[in-house]
C-alpha cells in the first residue's frame, strides 16, 4: 500500500493530529485517516471520493465566470481601498514634517533675548517632531496601522 502524509495541527481542544493519507492500489479506494499525536490510533477516517468530490464541487462552482468577475472586483475594490489609505497616510506625514519645519523656522526666527518665546517655540518644534516621528512608526507598522488615521482627529468642544 503507497503512503502519502501531510500534517496540519490546529488548537480546537485537541492535540496535534496529523492527517494521513493513503490509497489501497488493489481496492482503488483513496482515505484520509485521522491520527492523535499520542499514537491511541486513529480518531476519524474519511473517504477520500466524497472529500474530493465536494472539493470539485465547491472548485466548480467558485470558477464561474459571475463569481470570478465579483472576486476580481472585490480584489479590485480592496486595492483601491488600500491605495486611498497609502495616500492618507503619506498626507499625514506630510503634514508632520512641515509642522516640525515649521516650528523649528519659528524657533530660529527668535532672538536670544526673547527667551521665554523661544523656549515655548523649542517645546512646539519638539512636540512636532514627536509627532512627526511617530506618523513614520506608525507608517512603517504595517496594515493593521492604516485602520486608524494618525493622528487621529480630534473632537470639538463646542
């Protein structure tokens, strides 16, 4: 009898199960077989006729031209989705890194003498800088960062 084997583990409340599968050549009949990490034997098997023919099915019916079509435009959709928030985002930064030149042009601008000015100038370019660096972070973090626009907009007091 030829053997073929895959693994795949899942956390359900089981152990690790490796799913066996093997086909009889005499009998012609493919089976998938369930097997627990312990070795206690096996815990399900599944003829692989019905298996593959549900999978065929499901093939079948996912490949019609109306269900690619919508695919396609919900990928489509998706991508344009994603590219509306990439620009978002580098508008944020933008905005960032301008504020922070801003104030630091700002704190440049004053004169020595004005120290009370330029040391509320300096907190306003620092705090514009953390802000700055924190819309980078935040850009560099990835798809779950591009959920939420940083910053983020801040309600009115009326």
């Amino acid at each position: 009898m030829a053997q073929r084997c895959f693994k795949a583990s899942w956390s359900a409340g089981y152990a690790d199960t490796a799913w066996v599968f093997t086909y009889s050549a005499h009998k012609k009949t493919p089976v998938y077989h369930c097997i627990d990490s312990e070795q206690s034997g096996h815990c399900q098997n599944v003829r692989a006729n019905q298996v593959d023919a549900e999978v065929e099915r499901l093939l079948i019916e996912a490949l019609q031209p109306d269900r690619i079509d919508l695919a396609l435009a919900a990928h489509e959709q998706m991508n344009g989705e994603n590219r509306l928030l990439e620009r978002q985002w580098a508008l944020n930064r933008e905005k960032a890194h301008y504020e922070a030149e801003r104030a630091r042009r700002q704190y440049d601008a004053v004169e020595s003498e004005k120290r009370l000015v330029a040391r509320s100038l300096e907190t306003l370019w620092e705090e514009k800088i953390r802000e700055a660096d924190a819309s980078n972070r935040i850009t560099r973090g990835g798809m779950s960062s591009r959920l939420t626009p940083w910053p983020p907009p801040r309600e009115r007091v009326s």
